[in-house]
C-alpha cells in the first residue's frame, strides 16, 4: 500500500492543488491531505481562522475518491511536523509505503545539505536521507538530479498555474480568481468576506 501526505496551509486551496492530486491518485492508494496548524515560519497559514481553513478544505477536497483530509492541526492549532506526520501513518497503516509530496523549490540546494528541509524542517537532515519524497516540479522550472533526495521521485506538472499567494493577492485588489479556484471555493471566499486584506 502507497500513501502519500500532500501538507500546506491551502489557504485556500486552489486549482493547482487539485491539478497536483488529479496527476497522482493513480501512482497511490491513499493521499492524505493534511493543512497545517498556524506556523511561526509561515504568516500566511494564520491570517484567516481555522475553521474557514477547514471548510475551505472539506469543499474542495472533501469528496474526491482516494483523499482523506487531516485536519488534526486545523483542530487542535497545533503545528505537526513531517518527522511525526511519518510516525502518525506508519501507526494508521502499519506496512504501508509512506510518501511526502513537496514542491522543487524545497529540495534545491540539497546537493550541498542546504535546501530547505535541511535548513528549516525539523530533524530535516534525518528525514531527507531516511524518507520517501515525490518532488513536483511546474513548468518551466528545473530540478537538478543531485539536488533530489536520495528517496524520491519527479513528477512534473503541466499547466501547472497559480497559488495561494496569488488567489489573495487578486482578490484582495478586485481582480479575478475564477482561473485560480473551484467555484465553490471562490463562493466562499466571497460570502466570507476572507483575504480583504493581503
């Protein structure tokens, strides 16, 4: 059996992120969706309450086949770094095959022990030898071999567009965001009056 986490803040979740998942449900068995509890690191996963995170979440992935959200940090705001996400599913799905899915900007510089999972994640030097990683990589933007770790694989995205960071930003100043979210996503935002300020 394959799992695989897919951790962020998806706040909110977008069009990229469903993109990521509909390019990978078939290579697991399971793909675990897991949005992170307030980071110190990260300012952008605590500018809207957990409880619209969570609902944001539950609508955009709640009802694909294969998904199962993980909203214990979102719950409890509490912050779960990867070291013990691995240890919180190897004792849900005891023999499974547990992978970490991160984008190619977090493994570069891992040539010369200096991405960013070396750098900032806890106990980072640890799990970049010891876990499974599926390093996604949008057009355009190359991953060298030697900077991959020594568990992983590269899958790229086409068409991969946008991100959260965007979808505020727009929103924020007027513009569009249909391109960028599901409708029921951007129904949300715009009943819940979320990302007014960025």
């Amino acid at each position: 059996m394959k799992i695989a986490n897919l951790g962020g803040s998806f706040n909110p979740p977008c069009n990229h992120h469903l993109q990521i998942i509909a390019r990978l449900i078939y290579r697991f068995d399971r793909i675990i969706v897991v949005p992170c509890g307030q980071r110190s690191d990260k300012p952008s996963a605590n500018i809207v309450p957990e409880e619209n995170r969570k609902e944001m979440a539950e609508l955009a992935f709640g009802s694909i086949p294969k998904i199962q959200l993980d909203c214990y940090d979102l719950e409890n705001k509490v912050y779960t770094p990867t070291c013990d996400l691995q240890k919180r599913y190897e004792n849900l799905f005891p023999g499974a095959e547990i992978w970490h899915i991160v984008g190619g900007d977090i493994v570069a510089g891992g040539r010369n022990n200096n991405s960013e999972i070396h750098r900032i994640w806890h106990r980072g030097c640890e799990i970049w030898q010891n876990l499974n990683f599926t390093v996604i990589v949008r057009p355009g933007y190359d991953v060298l071999p030697e900077d991959m770790p020594p568990h992983s694989e590269l899958i790229e995205i086409k068409d991969h567009y946008g991100s959260a960071t965007m979808v505020r930003s727009h929103f924020a100043q007027g513009e569009p965001i249909d391109d960028l979210v599901p409708p029921n996503i951007e129904k949300y935002i715009r009943e819940h009056k979320l990302y007014l300020e960025h």
